[in-house]
C-alpha cells in the first residue's frame, strides 16, 4: 500500500490503482480498499470507486471514510436513495459535518427540501457557518441549485440569500 500511497501523492492515479490492486490482492485490508476507491474516485471510475469503498465496508462495516465516499458516489451517481442511506448509517455512527452535509445535498437532489433543509439547518446549528464553508457545503449547494435550474427543476426566483449566498467573508450566519 505504501508504493500507492506515493504514487497517488505524486499524482500517478494509474499506477497508484495499480499498487493499490496488487496490495489488495497479495493482503487485502481496509485502508488499502479506500486508498484504492479514493484514486478510482479521483480518475472518473466511479463504478470501480464503488466495487472498492463496498470490498471496504465487507471487511470493517462501519468504516467511516469508505461509508462517507461512497455515499459521495452515489450522490455523484444519481442514486440518492442509497446516498441517503449510507449518510444516515455514518451519522447514526457519530457526529460528522461531511454526512450532515451530503445527507441534506441528497436529500435536495431527490426533491425533498424540506428534509434537506432541516439537515442544513442543523448543520449550522452543530458547526457554524464557516466550517460549512470551509468543507465545500455552499459550493455543492451551488452547483445543485445551478444543475435544477439549467434543467428548469428550479424557478430563479428561488435562488434566494437564505438558500445559497452566504459569503465566505461574512461572519457566521450573515447573509449577503
């Protein structure tokens, strides 16, 4: 694992999957799987992202960062139920912004705002403004709220301060 890691580090994703692969298959662990799925990830193989964050959670069930990956992935995918799903297992787990984050983005991305909302809500309420920010939440939002609108899913009229302009130069919960 440790050739992948500096494969992966120097920005050889190929050959980082490649060592990764080879690491899985002489001794498989979780830390490999996830190392694994993160480049795959990082390549555009999502599907193999997936075989390898759910090869993780075989070994070690409630592996956090292969949970919170492929819950991404799926987000990525489409399939929010799923990423519904696995967001609310690690956050049944433990306290985690990122799976508060991404449960409340799929749960918006499958038309249910109101739930979405609560989740963000609570996410402020839990970490403040700026660690939302800081870990890309209002980005996310904004590129949702920009994918319904050119698919016409969303009036303009909708994209108000309260729900995507926060400014990151802005103290916490100040609008612009």
């Amino acid at each position: 694992r440790e050739v992948g890691d500096a494969l992966a580090e120097c920005g050889q994703g190929d050959l980082a999957a490649y060592a990764y692969r080879a690491a899985a298959e002489i001794r498989p662990d979780v830390r490999t799987w996830v190392a694994l799925g993160r480049v795959l990830h990082q390549s555009g193989d999502l599907a193999a992202s997936n075989q390898a964050y759910t090869a993780a959670l075989k070994m070690d069930p409630a592996h956090l960062a292969a949970r919170l990956n492929l819950g991404w992935n799926c987000y990525l995918q489409g399939d929010y139920a799923r990423a519904i799903e696995l967001n609310r297992q690690v956050l049944a787990d433990q306290e985690s912004l990122g799976a508060l984050c991404n449960l409340g983005l799929a749960r918006l991305a499958a038309g249910d705002r109101a739930a979405g909302e609560r989740c963000y809500a609570d996410a402020v309420a839990r970490f403040g403004v700026a660690e939302i920010e800081k870990a890309g939440a209002v980005q996310d939002l904004r590129e949702l709220a920009a994918r319904d609108l050119a698919a016409g899913n969303l009036a303009a009229r909708d994209l108000t301060a309260r729900d995507l302009t926060t400014r990151p130069d802005a103290p916490d919960g100040a609008r612009s």
